[in-house]
C-alpha cells in the first residue's frame, strides 16, 4: 500500500493579548502540533495574528497568506 504524506498549514489568532506575551497563540499552536502528530500530518506552514481582532473585517495577514497558499497549492 502507497502512503502519502498529508501536508497541512497551522494557524493561531488572538484577539486581545492584554499582556502581550503572546500565551494564548503558543497554547493554540502547541494543541494544532499535537493533533497533526497523532494524525501522521506534517506542517509545512504556521501563520499567526496575535492581539488582532476578526470583527468587523480587521486585516488579518496571516490568515489571508494561509488561504492565499492554499489557494495555490503551496506551502509557502
């Protein structure tokens, strides 16, 4: 049987980081780490946006550079 590796991006947002020490996206990243190695998943790309809210349509560049990779197909 072929196996195929399952490439995947990771992403973390928060939308107030009152102290700034980015805590809240380091325990979202570390949990999306521990779900991609138990399901055999490789992460190729982590994009994170730290202290910005979603509402109201805020720009959110590392969000909008995952979807614009996957997008693409690519990793990068």
């Amino acid at each position: 049987m072929e196996s195929h590796v399952i490439r995947c991006a990771r992403y973390a947002r928060i939308s107030f980081d009152k102290a700034g020490d980015e805590h809240g996206v380091t325990n979202q990243l570390a949990d999306q780490q521990r779900v991609a190695d138990s399901r055999g998943f490789v992460i190729v790309r982590t994009e994170v946006d730290n202290d910005i809210s979603a509402l109201n349509g805020k720009h959110r560049p590392g969000y909008e550079a995952v979807m614009a990779a996957a997008a693409r197909g690519r990793s990068k």
